[in-house]
C-alpha cells in the first residue's frame, strides 16, 4: 500500500511539473513575471511556445522596453515611430537601427549639424570658428533632400557658395561595407562614425561635423526603409 501511495504521490507531482505555467498561475500574474526579464530573455520567451508567444509579444510587456531602449538615445529612428505599430516591432527595429554605421540623406537632412575645424586646418578658418574663439553657438549646417547643404545667414565661414553634398558606399558582397563617406564638393571625405548614443559623426582632418540631438523629433528621424 505505501508503495502504490508513493508511486500515485510521484505521479501527482510529475503531472504538476508538467503543467503549463499560463495554466497554474494566469495570464495576469504571468505577464508581470515577465515584465521583470530584460529584452533579450523577453524575446527568447516568445519561442517557447504559441501560448507564450501571444504573451510575450503584448504592447504592455514591450512599451516600457521601448522606452528604456531610447533612453539617452539623442535620435529616435522613423521606422518605429510608424503609427499602427507593435511595440516589439518598434523595439526591435530600433535596436537593429541603432547598430546601423551607414548613414542616409534622410539622417543628412532630418538632423542640423554642428561644425568645427580642426588643429590641422589652416588658421584663417580656426579664428573665425567659434569653437576656437570660446564663443556659443557652434557653426551649424543643413542637409537638404535635393543633395544641397546651406548655413546660417550670419555664419562667418560661409561666402554664399554654391555647395553641395554625397553619401558614396562600396560593398563586399551585398551586405558587407568596404568603404563608406559623405563627401562635400570636393573637399576631403569624411569618415562615419555612430555613437552609442545613436548620434553621428563625420569628420576628416580639417573639420568634424556632430548631428545636433533632436530626440522628441515628431515622427522619429531617419530613413522610412531598413538600411544595411
């Protein structure tokens, strides 16, 4: 008797372990255990199964990671703020945007630009910046859509010339970038770089250009496409 006891209790027990947790403890209290996994625990849930995947996915588990993704994020990319859109869509298009090193004329012209010399350019143009001089605000410039770049009408660097701009990016294949920069005129390239801020910079040996932060940007900034 204490035998056949012990093998039903082993039995019981098997079955309890085998149950589904949506089943033991609820949707409700399910999903606030979930709220306290971090991005990438949360996205492994969502293979466990069906059950968990419609859990896992819900805007209310996801709008907060959203949020502590774009925090101290100085640009938010467009293609998350696409209205209709789930928070893990607008989660994980993000997260791959912010890995993004290839910058567009949608970046170009969406953001205003700081501009400074640099110790190698000549002094001539250092004396009139006013990054050198102490003075406030930086040079700014503006990117526009049609290929064109312009500045301030008092920026003293700026002799009312004609000015144009260009993104040029060579491949390894079809995904792997061998050389990527913005030209202006023809003026030396500028190197890319992304911060992990998500803020851009360009820069040569004469100058540097920094993409001012424009997070609360309606609509988000950036291309509407996914971009290698």
């Amino acid at each position: 008797m204490a035998g056949t006891r012990r093998k039903i209790q082993k039995k019981k027990k098997e079955e309890e372990e085998r149950k589904e947790p949506l089943d033991v403890l609820g949707r409700d209290i399910m999903c606030l255990v979930m709220s306290y996994l971090d991005a990438h625990t949360l996205a492994l849930s969502l293979l466990v199964s069906p059950l968990w995947n419609a859990l896992a996915s819900t805007n209310c588990l996801w709008a907060p990671k959203c949020e502590e993704l774009w925090l101290q994020k100085v640009h938010i990319p467009r293609l998350s703020q696409i209205p209709g859109l789930t928070k893990l869509a607008a989660y994980s298009l993000s997260f791959m945007d912010g890995k993004r090193t290839r910058i567009t004329k949608y970046d170009l012209s969406d953001h205003v630009w700081e501009l400074h010399f640099n110790k190698a350019a000549p002094e001539y143009w250092r004396n009139l910046d006013t990054y050198w001089k102490g003075g406030r605000p930086l040079l700014r410039r503006y990117f526009h859509l049609d290929g064109s770049q312009t500045a301030d009408p008092d920026d003293p660097t700026w002799g009312g010339h004609e000015s144009c701009y260009c993104t040029v990016t060579s491949f390894i294949g079809e995904e792997q970038i061998r050389e990527h920069y913005v030209r202006i005129n023809r003026w030396p390239k500028m190197n890319v770089y992304r911060k992990q801020d998500w803020s851009w910079n360009m820069s040569n040996h004469l100058y540097c250009y920094s993409s001012i932060p424009d997070p609360h940007k309606q609509g988000g900034t950036g291309p509407f496409f996914s971009v290698v």
